[in-house]
C-alpha cells in the first residue's frame, strides 16, 4: 500500500508549532510585565506605610514632649507624675513604631500564608464578608428615598 504525503499538513505542523510557541512568548512576556507591575506597586504601598509609620512616630514623640511641658508647671502633683508616665508610654510607643520594618512584617505575613493557606483564604473570606456587611448596612441606615418628585 502506497502513503501519500501531503506538503500542507507538513507545513500546517510547522506553523501550528510557531504560533503555540509565539503565544508562550507573549504569555511568559505578559506574566512578566505582570509580575514587575505587582512587584512595583507593593514597594510604593510599603515606602507608603512607612512614610505613614514614620509620621505617626514623630507625631507621639511631639504629643510625648507637649504633655512633659505642660506637666512640668504642676510639678509635684498627681497629675504631673500621670502626665510624665503618659509621656514616657508614648516616647516608647513611638521608638516601637521607628524600628518597624515594614518589608520583614510583609515578609513574615507571606511567609505564613504559604504555610497556612486555608486559614488565610479563610479569614481573608470572613474579614470581607463582615466588611460587606458592615458597609451595606450603613448604606442601608441613610434612609434615603426618591418620591419621584423634584425638589424645586
């Protein structure tokens, strides 16, 4: 028995394997790009909340050194020692706050997600359901009705 060979199923073979290969490029090109995308927006949201950190800091040393001045006209007192306690809480809150590193908490975060996927998909389901919740029930209490009518 005699087989016949076709030249354009050969050459169909050949450009089926270009065009798969051409569409793996463009998806490995795509998921890179969106990787790096990803990648860039996490480092400005983590410069944000440092910023955002740093700020708070420097606003409880200042709050910390407002209560100590106007505690120190009361030396002596009962509400001088409560203000200077105060004080020294929130200087030590407040170094707490300047030694956060924002990147290993993150770190830190990802890795126990890896470790704890359900869990983590879990609370991530519950902490949206319950904010859904929270926010369709405040739409809910603006008690805003449309008569139809216009308001001239």
């Amino acid at each position: 028995m005699a087989t016949t060979h076709d030249p354009l199923a050969a050459s169909n073979s050949g450009s089926v394997s270009n065009t798969a290969n051409a569409v793996k490029d463009r998806i490995s090109d795509a998921a890179s790009q969106l990787k790096n995308t990803a990648s860039q927006y996490g480092s400005t949201a983590v410069d944000q909340i440092d910023s955002g950190v740093r700020g708070a800091a420097g606003a409880l040393h200042s709050t910390a050194d407002k209560l100590r001045s106007q505690a120190g006209s009361a030396q002596g007192s009962k509400v001088a020692d409560m203000a200077h306690t105060a004080a020294s809480k929130l200087d030590s809150t407040a170094q707490a706050l300047q030694e956060f590193d924002t990147r290993q908490a993150f770190s830190q975060l990802e890795s126990w997600t890896r470790q704890n996927p359900g869990i983590a998909i879990g609370g991530a389901l519950a902490i949206g359901f319950f904010l859904g919740m929270t926010l369709r029930s405040s739409d809910s209490n603006r008690n805003v009705s449309y008569s139809g009518k216009y308001d001239y």
